[in-house]
C-alpha cells in the first residue's frame, strides 16, 4: 500500500507519535508499505510556523529532511494536473485548499490518504485510513 500522509500526520509522526494510533504508527515503519508527502504540506507547516501555532525543534529545512529519512518517504510535488484536480473534486467537498490537494493527489496517483481529518475519512470518493486506528 502506498499512503499519502496527511499534513498533521506527518508533524504527528515526528513530533506527536502519541497521537497516531497503533495500527498507524506500526504501518509507517513497515517496508512494505510506501509514504508519500506532498510539497502542499511543506507549506501548510512553514504557515503554521509563521503565526506561531506550531514550533519544531530544528530548521524547517533540517526538520523537512530527516523526517523524509525516517519515515523513508517519498516526495509528490503539486503538478498542474492534482491543482486542477482539487476543484473538480465528485460532490460536495469542503473548501480548505490543503485538503482538496491532498485528496486530488491521493486520488490521482491511487494513494491510501492516511488521516484524522473527519471530513476526509467520510469523504466517500477518496481511499483513506484512519491514522488513530
């Protein structure tokens, strides 16, 4: 399987690992399964940073760097076709644009979202994974 961690799961599998449950936090670590981060979540962090909601130990840079290498993720940049993507998303979505790129990406590229993110988890047009299971 290859999941796409959402933003908050991914700060979580660095910073919070409390927080994942234990189905999660053994599925990340597991070398048959591929993680995946979206650049769209590198910015969601830098603005969490910037207003101060979130803080990380180490330089963003530094910090981006060795969770790739500790989760042995893999890097899906935001391409013209995941950007148009989002807004012509199946039914009704809500409208955080982080999300709908996310799930755009994941539906794109066949990936398993792995989130808590309520809204996602029923959205039924996305394959996804409860990361507190």
């Amino acid at each position: 399987m290859t999941l796409l961690l959402d933003t908050h799961v991914w700060v979580w599998s660095q910073e919070r690992s409390e927080k994942l449950g234990r189905q999660t936090a053994q599925v990340l670590l597991d070398s048959e399964h591929t993680n995946t981060v979206c650049t769209i979540s590198t910015l969601e962090i830098a603005r969490l940073l910037a207003v101060g909601t979130i803080s990380l130990a180490i330089p963003l840079s530094d910090w981006i760097a060795h969770s790739l290498s500790s989760l042995d993720a893999t890097t899906l940049p935001v391409t013209h076709e995941i950007a148009a993507e989002a807004y012509a998303l199946p039914s009704t979505f809500h409208k955080d644009p982080a999300d709908r790129i996310l799930v755009a990406a994941a539906r794109l590229h066949e990936l398993t979202l792995l989130t808590a993110d309520e809204r996602i988890l029923q959205y039924p047009h996305v394959r996804t994974m409860d990361a507190q299971s």
